[in-house]
DNA sequence: CGTCTATGTTGACACATGTCGAATCGACGA
DNA sequence: TCGTCGATTCGACATGTGTCAACATAGACG
C-alpha cells in the first residue's frame, strides 16, 4: 500500500477534522443522514469495550495524557492496542505525539463536550 | 418461534436490565472490563448511521414517542428498520409498545442522562 | 555502527454486522 | 371468515471488524 501512497496525491484516508460542534441534543431535533453518519462514527469508535477501555485510561490520566506503555494491559495484544488507538485517532478522540522514546496519547477535550451535550436533553430531564 | 418460546422455559437472549446508573465521567477513573462492555453495548447501538438517526427520531418525537410508521423513512427496508430498532431496544437506549394496529417507541431518559454524564468531564474544562 | 526497546504496519483469519427479499404474525375492516 | 395493512422474523449474502503472529520502523544507548 506505500506504493499507492506515494503514487497518489496524499489523499487522507479519513477526514480527520470538523468533528467538534456537530449538533443540537438529540432530543431537540431529528439527525440527518449526515450528521448521523459523522456523529455514528464517534460512537463507534467507542462501541469497542477495548477501545472504551482505552479512552477512559487516557482521559482518566493525569493532564488527560498517557504513554501507550502506560495502558497498553487491556487483555490484549499490543499490535491490537496500537490497531485500536489508531482507530480513536481516526475518529478524532484522540490525538498522539511521539516525545522521544515513548508515543503519548490525548483526549480532544472539544469532542468530548460535543458527544457529552448530544446526550444531554435540554429539556429539562 | 412461537414453538420455542412455549418449550423452553423463557430465556432471555439479553439482560435488559440495570444499564441506567453505571459509571463515573470518563475523565475521573478508568473503567473496568466489566463496565467497559456494558457500556460499549450502548455505544455501539449509537454507532450506526441508520441506528442513530433513528433513535434521534424517536428521540425528538412528541413525547419522547414515536410510531415506527413516523420513523421508517431513513433510506433502508422496512425489516432492517425493525432490525435496528430491535438492537435498540436490545441495548436499553428503547422501550416498545403495541396499541392496537401501530407499535410505539420511546427513549428511556435515565441511560440517556448516564451516557451524557459519562462524557460530560467533571474536571471544568 | 550495532543492538536493544518501544510502536506501528501487514497479512490473514474467524466472527459479527448491515442489508434485503420472502415468509410470518397481529390487528383491523368488509 | 377472509382480505388487507403494518410490523417482525427468517434465510441468505456481502462486507466490516477484532484479533493475532510476523515483520518493519524509530529512537536510545553502548
């Protein structure tokens, strides 16, 4: 596959931005097929119980930042570990920087109010 | 299937119940593999496109309730409508009921206001 | 430069999932 | 009772997903 990437105009695999301020609460209005299909993958993306379990280590964390060495026993492989961060990154949960030896990995604070206030009625209730 | 329901002595294929009160914000302590299954149950019932529109439907509905005859437009066939609503419903985030010729769906708002305050952060920010 | 440790990627596999058409069930009306 | 309409279930298929072993990459340290 590095080929094609190298052929093609680095086209991103994934959008990777633009998943913050999505909607109004989902009680306040219907989604549209739009808005459902970027908010669904963000629900996806924690649909996983290893990959909840991840987020929650990395947002449990202190500065809401971890060293994959930090969480990587989880029950599984590491090459899954590193599978399933790649899959929060996509989905713009989380975002990763590599000081020196170790890679560290942080929640998106925004996105997490986003999906927060989705869920939240503003009806009162 | 009716023969089945008859003969065994009614199992249910998933526990419906106690998915309401189940975990502290995501910020403040990591989860367990316990409460991380659990709860990706119901984020991977939101994790659909088709699946999320539709409970954001029934969400925003009069009443919190909705006919599937109001719901079934979201550009699938009506039995994977009922397929979704049924996962749905299977993870808790609905309830169903028959009155005479049409079937009602409704949110159930206390596991709406524990997934929001799951990812609503404790800490401030 | 060579080697070691820490992450990420690739390829492959088993399994789950979304989707539809056809058949079935339940309620209403002629 | 029979036919019709709404909703669910069944059977089948294509696709996506989670997982691992093996390999590749990046930096650190002699």
């Amino acid at each position: 596959m590095s080929n094609a990437e190298a052929l093609l105009p680095i086209l991103e695999p994934e959008a990777p931005a633009a998943v913050a301020p999505c909607c109004p609460p989902l009680t306040e209005r219907p989604l549209t097929a739009e808005e459902a299909a970027g908010t669904a993958k963000m629900f996806k993306a924690l649909g996983d119980p290893v990959r909840l379990r991840l987020f929650s280590l990395v947002a449990s964390h202190e500065g809401g930042e971890a060293c994959v060495c930090d969480i990587s026993d989880v029950g599984v492989s590491q090459p899954t570990v590193s599978h399933h961060l790649k899959k929060l990154k996509e989905a713009g949960l989380l975002t990763s920087e590599r000081r020196g030896t170790w890679v560290y990995y942080r929640v998106e604070p925004s996105v997490l109010a986003a999906m927060g206030r989705l869920l939240t009625s503003a009806t009162g209730a």
